[in-house]
C-alpha cells in the first residue's frame, strides 16, 4: 500500500482498545475505534479501512451481523476477536467470510504479525496484474474479486472466490481440506476443518450450475478433498 493503513478496531471494552490502539499506531498504523457494532458499520461505511478488527460479542448489533454486512459489499480484511477458545465461533467466524480469528486473552505481539500477515495477504492481491483464469464459461480474477459464468457477473464471498480460484488455478490436483484451509485462510486450523471447507465448495457449486456441460467441475475425490476436474476432449 502507498498509504498508511487504516485499521478498524471494533471492541465494546476500553481496556483492551486502549491496548489494542497503542500497540497498533506504535507500529505505524492509523487506528479507529468502535465500541457498538453498528457504530461500526457506520465508520465502515463513512471511511472504508484496510482492515478491521472485530469482536464478537457487542451492543447495537453483534460481530457476526457486522460480518454479514460487510461482507455484502466488500472484501475488505476482518479479523474477528473472540472470547472465548471456542471451535464452533471460529467455524462460524470462517464460514460467514472472516479472514482470521485471535482468542482472547491474545499477546498483542501476535496480534501485530497476524494483522501484518493479512495486510500483506491484501496487498498482494492488489498488485497483481493480469491474473485471470478461464475455462469454458468461466472467467475469474483474483485482484478484482470477479466471478463471470455463462456471460453474468456472480457474486461470491472473498473465501469462496478464493477457494474456487485456488483449485481452477491448478487443475487436476487433489487437495485435502486441510491444505486448502491452510492455503486460502493463510494458517492451520485445528477446528473442524472440514466443515469449513465443505460449506465453502457447497456454496460455489451451488453458483455454479450446469458447469459439468461446460467441461469441468468441482469435484470430490472421497476420502482425500477436492480437485478442479477438466475434462480432456
């Protein structure tokens, strides 16, 4: 980015924005703060940040339905704060379009590198030139966040889109669920992977109908993941 980061953070408890704020502008970052969720949505929708860091649990509207929202329109970097280590609000977080949690009590020092890692995950999506893929019907682009099928824009979450991308962009190789949680969410996840990702692949396929026709498919190889299957004519 050619410009200071603008980080949002979302978090109905002073202490921990206080520390949050102080941590992140130390690091150079220009920092907002937010205590109600639909505060939130608002400076969301007045200033758009590079990130935003956003707690579940808040009055107005919760974390998750500031998710849903934002997620609407934007592919904007959220990553979601939750109190508690608890596997079923990190599932919840990724399937509705989150791109990392942190569990509190969180050391801000890793904090620091997995919002690094998501601006820098960010960043290189916006540089990249032309990184269309296409297959019959099918066109995708990565940077623009643009799915076109059979002629129409369709809209996808940034994780779908992502996903889908990941396996067109090496078609006819099999990945387990693990390694394309590991490889679109950036790190592992010791959750149930696996209905992460199922979601995800059920989500695409669902956009995707009649794509067989087409000459390729998402496809499940059993006991091991999924694969982009194109048929060889």
């Amino acid at each position: 980015m050619n410009h200071t980061p603008r980080i949002l953070l979302v978090d109905d408890d002073p202490s921990i924005r206080a520390l949050v704020e102080l941590y992140l502008k130390k690091e150079g970052y220009e920092v907002a703060t937010a205590a109600r969720g639909d505060d939130a949505l608002a400076d969301f929708r007045r200033n758009p940040p590079d990130l935003m860091l956003l707690d579940v649990m808040l009055p107005g509207i919760d974390g998750w339905q500031v998710l849903k929202a934002v997620r609407k329109t934007s592919a904007l970097p959220i990553i979601m704060l939750t109190a508690k280590d608890d596997t079923v609000d990190k599932v919840v977080g990724l399937e509705l379009g989150a791109d990392d949690y942190i569990t509190k009590p969180f050391d801000p020092k890793e904090m620091l590198a997995r919002v690094k890692a998501v601006l820098r995950r960010s960043v290189i999506g916006e540089e990249a030139q032309d990184d269309t893929l296409s297959y019959p019907a099918l066109s995708l682009s990565l940077s623009r966040f643009e799915v076109l099928y059979e002629g129409n824009r369709v809209e996808m979450p940034p994780k779908e889109l992502e996903v889908l991308y990941y396996l067109a962009s090496h078609p006819g190789q099999v990945f387990t669920r693990e390694q394309l949680l590991e490889q679109v969410w950036g790190f592992d996840f010791a959750g149930d992977s696996s209905r992460t990702v199922d979601v995800h692949i059920k989500r695409v396929r669902e956009k995707l109908p009649g794509r067989t026709q087409h000459g390729w498919d998402i496809a499940t190889v059993w006991g091991v993941g999924y694969k982009f299957d194109v048929n060889k004519q």
